[in-house]
C-alpha cells in the first residue's frame, strides 16, 4: 500500500509542498537544463486544467494574442 494513502489531505499537502520548496540535487540539475534549453516552465491547478484554460495560460505565457 502507498504510505502516503495513510496520511489526511493536509499532511500529503504538507509534504508536497516541502518538496517542491526543497527539490532533490537531480530535480535541481534537471531544472536546470530545462531552463538552459529554453523551456519556460509553468504551473496549473487542477481546476484550471480545462482545454480553454490551458489555451489561454500558454497564451499569455508565450505572448501571444492567437
């Protein structure tokens, strides 16, 4: 079973948020490579992961008016 099944909403919350605030040295280096290629990273909430939502962030994270 998952261990992180046992633990409640807030806690697995909790631990997302500690490793996203402190990435392993391998997330670290890939970051680091996707941001020297180039890629522009970014982040969206499930509720926003709609067709037309996911448009319009590329959108305005890309610049343009399509």
């Amino acid at each position: 079973m998952d261990p992180l099944r046992r633990l409640s909403a807030a806690e697995r919350f909790a631990r997302a948020r500690a490793l996203r605030h402190n990435p392993t040295p391998a997330e670290r280096h890939a970051w680091t490579l996707l941001e020297g290629a180039g890629y522009r990273v970014i982040r969206v909430r499930n509720r926003d992961a709609s067709r037309e939502h996911l448009e319009a962030a590329l959108r305005e994270a890309l610049g343009t008016n399509r």
